[in-house]
C-alpha cells in the first residue's frame, strides 16, 4: 500500500473554469459597453453618404434625381432688392427633383432637412430669410395647391401644385456659405429618423 | 524544558524586532497608497466639469466648435432692444458685452452664458422678453460666417472686478464640453468708464 499522499489541487486549478469565463466575459462587458457608446455616437451624425446617380436613385420609397446648383442666382422677382450678404460669403441656389410612385408615400419624405456639405465636412443650413430667391416649395413633400394659385407668379404656380404619382417635382433650398467653398459644396438631405445615413447629390 | 543557547535567541529576538518593522512600514505602506489613490480618483466634479477654453479679451478663443472674440464692455441701468419698447431697467445692473462668434464645423447656438464673479457667484445670461430674439444667444452660427453681436447679462456692476465670461454651446447635457472661459479684465476703477446711460444692445447679424 502507498503512503504517498497525492497533492491537493491548486486554487487555481480548482476555479479554472470561473478563471477562463472571467477571460471571456471581461472583454465581452467591455466591447458590449464600448459598443453601444460607440453605436449611440456614430448615429447621432450623417456619416454615411447614399449617393444620388444622374439618373435616379431610389431612397426612403421615393426616386431622388441629379439637383442643380446656382451660384448667385437671380431673386424671383426681377424688382426685388435682396439685403447686402455678409462679406466674403455667396448665395446658393439649388433644386431638388423628386419622384414618387404612389403620393400616399410622400408622408415617409417629411421632415427632411437640406444642407450644404463642404469637402472638409463643415455643413451649412438652409437661410430661413431668403425667400426671394425661392421659386419652389421648401419642404420634400412638395406643393400642396389643388389648383395653379392666383397669387402666384403664373411662371412658378405650377411648381406648387400637389406632387402627382410617376411625375418628377421641384422643392427648392437657398444657403449663404463663404464664398471659398461656394463652387465645391454639395447639397444634401437627412433625417433625423434615417441617421448615419444621408442623401448626397454630387454636383 | 530545554533552553536556547543565548545566541540563537539573540537571533529569534532581533528577527521579530524586523519583523514588527517591516509590519509598521507595510502599513504605513498601504495607508499612503489608501490615501493616494483616493485623492488620485477623479470625483465626481472633476467628470461633469465643462473643459475650460481660456482666452482674454480682444482675441478670439477658439474651442473644437466655435470661435468667440470679446470685444468690449457696457455696463447700465437701462438697456434698449431693438425692435423691442420700452426701455428695461433693472435693480443691479446690465452688463452687455460686445462679441463676434463663428461656428467651426456646423451650425449652432450659443444656449449657455454666464459670468463668473471673483468670488464664485455666477450670474446666468439675462432673459428679459424680446432679448433672445436679437442678442447672440439667439442666432444660428454658420460656419467661417463671423457674426457680431451682443451678450447680455444682469449682475451687480461692483462684482466685475475679477469676473470672468463664461460661453457654452449645451445648457444641459454638458459634461466636459468646451466651455469658452475669457476673464473680462475690469479693474474697480473703470467701471465708470465702461457705465452708459442706457446701454445700445447691437442686434445679432452676420457681419
């Protein structure tokens, strides 16, 4: 018979198992906390361009086409006198075209907001106070007249009839940016609901 | 009962006496470490505290968002806002100060001014009906597009001495956020200068 006494296991050999879960649940915690931080922060912002082809690009159930851009675009009414810009900056004009298939889907467009985006990332807003630079509805629903306004310019009363289904519409959007980036800023569109991503019309 | 020569129980008595003294140095030790660490440990105003910008007046402190340029001081009773009657008094005083601000990257409001007396009082920007809709506070900032304008603030003209403007984009949520911070420099003795009638708020506008 052998008296040899066998060697109590370890602390460590005895809780290996708890040990090699620790290994993996500590980098797990901490890549699921990170993660989401990270998550919540990259989706507060539009990051992710949806570039719009020249030809149409279908997004948020509507066909987004090719918008033109003017720089120093003429005001709607030739008499109009516009206030003096802010030194060093320049007007934007631009158009947006539209297109749905059924105008019940127009709802699933509101609340769009427009902006300008230079190279650099630095975004301009619409300019809530230039008004006589716009021929066209404002909002990404477009018109909302039955009938051709008569208080309307007859050149630009059509433009703020109800979209109709299958047939592109014009909404319009003015920006004051400085002048330097005037000639390289690109229109965009986001929502607030559709972030990180975000429409881009290349110019 | 048998006995330890005398040498060896030399040995055993001096080992204790090092013993006891590596004990007391240990704890001594751990007590510094105790201590350290827990003033090392950032609290939980040191997490939650805006990240102080500091610049002085005439030159634009620029934060990660937006630049701020103070440019000068008024200070009154009486404070006229344009497209606003009547006049507004008050029973300490207006102190408008004169600023041009651009944003960097975005569009974006100014939401938090405050200035900060010598002794720690902080007076919050005035809200008197009709002020935001002409001072800075209320102005969208574009970026590289400066606009200039004014701040407003209602305190006791005698706390200037030593007061220091502070400007944050966040009213809320701010924990960290740059928080442009710009010492006004008012000596006791020019707050006589720098006192108007009636002080002239220049409404907010791209310049």
């Amino acid at each position: 018979m052998s008296s040899a006494r066998r060697a109590r296991p370890g602390w460590f050999r005895k809780n290996n198992l708890a040990l090699l879960s620790l290994v993996v649940a500590v980098p797990l915690a901490g890549w699921w906390t990170t993660h989401t931080d990270y998550k919540s922060w990259y989706n507060a912002e539009p990051r992710d361009a949806v570039k719009v082809a020249a030809g149409g690009t279908q997004y948020a159930d509507a066909t987004w086409f090719a918008a033109s851009v003017e720089v120093d675009p003429q005001p709607v009414r030739s008499t109009s006198v516009p206030d003096p810009l802010p030194e060093g900056t320049s007007r934007v004009r631009v158009y947006f075209r539209i297109q749905v298939d059924d105008v019940k889907k127009l709802d699933k467009l509101a609340g769009c907001q427009t902006h300008l985006r230079a190279p650099d990332g630095r975004i301009w807003d619409q300019a809530n106070l230039e008004d006589e630079f716009q021929d066209r509805p404002t909002g990404c629903t477009g018109g909302y007249d039955d009938k051709p306004a008569s208080f309307r310019d007859p050149k630009i009363a059509q433009h703020y009839l109800k979209p109709v289904a299958g047939k592109p519409y014009e909404i319009v959007a003015v920006f004051v940016v400085p002048t330097s980036v005037a000639s390289s800023v690109e229109p965009t569109i986001t929502w607030a609901t559709r972030l990180p991503e975000y429409l881009a019309f290349p110019r | 009962m048998s006995t330890l020569p005398p040498s060896l129980e030399e040995a055993v008595q001096r080992n204790g006496r090092q013993r006891k003294a590596l004990n007391v140095v240990l704890v001594i030790l751990v007590l510094v470490a105790i201590i350290g660490l827990y003033r090392l440990t950032p609290t939980q105003k040191d997490i939650q505290e805006p990240t102080a910008v500091k610049g002085i007046v005439g030159k634009p402190v620029k934060t990660p968002r937006f630049e701020l340029t103070v440019r000068g001081v008024q200070v009154s009773k009486k404070l006229r806002i344009p497209r606003a009657a009547p006049v507004r008094e008050s029973r300490s005083d207006f102190v408008v100060i004169d600023a041009v601000v651009k944003a960097t990257r975005e569009p974006l409001h100014l939401n938090k001014v405050t200035i900060q007396a010598a002794d720690g009082t902080r007076y919050a920007g005035a809200n008197r009906s009709g002020l935001r809709e002409v001072d800075l506070t209320g102005f969208e900032f574009a970026p590289d597009i400066p606009a200039h304008g004014s701040l407003v603030v209602e305190m006791p003209a005698d706390q200037l001495p030593g007061a220091v403007l502070q400007v944050m984009e966040k009213a809320i949520f701010n924990d960290l956020e740059p928080q442009a911070t710009i010492p006004l420099g008012v000596e006791k003795d020019q707050l006589d200068g720098l006192r108007k009638d009636v002080a002239i708020l220049t409404a907010a506008d791209a310049s």
